[in-house]
C-alpha cells in the first residue's frame, strides 16, 4: 500500500508543479487561520482563487502526463474560479 502511494504521489507527477501545489496549500491553510471564526469576504475570495489555481494546476499537470481526466480538473477551476469572482463582486 505505501509503495501504491509513494508511485502514484511521487513518481508519476512533475516534481516543479507539485511543489507549487504544496506551497499553496500551505499559503490557504495560513490564510484559513488568519480568518478562522470570521466572516471577511476579501478572505474567502482569495481562498477560492487559490483552490481554483491548485485545481488549474491539476489539470495541467495531468494533461502534460498524458493522461484522461483532465478537462474534469480544469472545470472544477472554472467554478472556484466563478466562486471568487462571486465573493469579490457579488458581497450579500
């Protein structure tokens, strides 16, 4: 099970694109805590354009691998990003 884990996370991925993905996790989880218990729209904006930049991300690393899937990533980025644009423009 781990080497199953260790070959699908490490070995078949971009090693340049995985580490951005890991830098902006870590960039949404520092956000998260900064905005924890808060209702801040300009936050939760930017939240939703980093997950939708991880989702880009995604999606273009498996399309580089030539593998299927990947037009499902590139939608899920088109709705964070759709998300953003909503808590930016669109405040209740």
């Amino acid at each position: 099970m781990l080497s199953f884990s260790k070959k699908r996370f490490l070995e078949e991925r971009i090693k340049p694109i995985l580490l951005l993905q890991v830098i902006l996790v870590f960039c949404a989880i520092i956000v998260y805590i900064q905005t924890y218990n808060k209702i801040n729209y300009f936050y939760s904006g930017i939240l939703n354009i980093i997950a939708g930049v991880i989702f880009l991300i995604n999606g273009i690393d498996i399309y580089n691998l030539k593998k299927r899937g990947y037009i499902v990533w590139l939608f899920f980025s088109v709705i964070w990003f759709g998300l953003a644009l909503q808590n930016f423009f669109f405040k209740p």
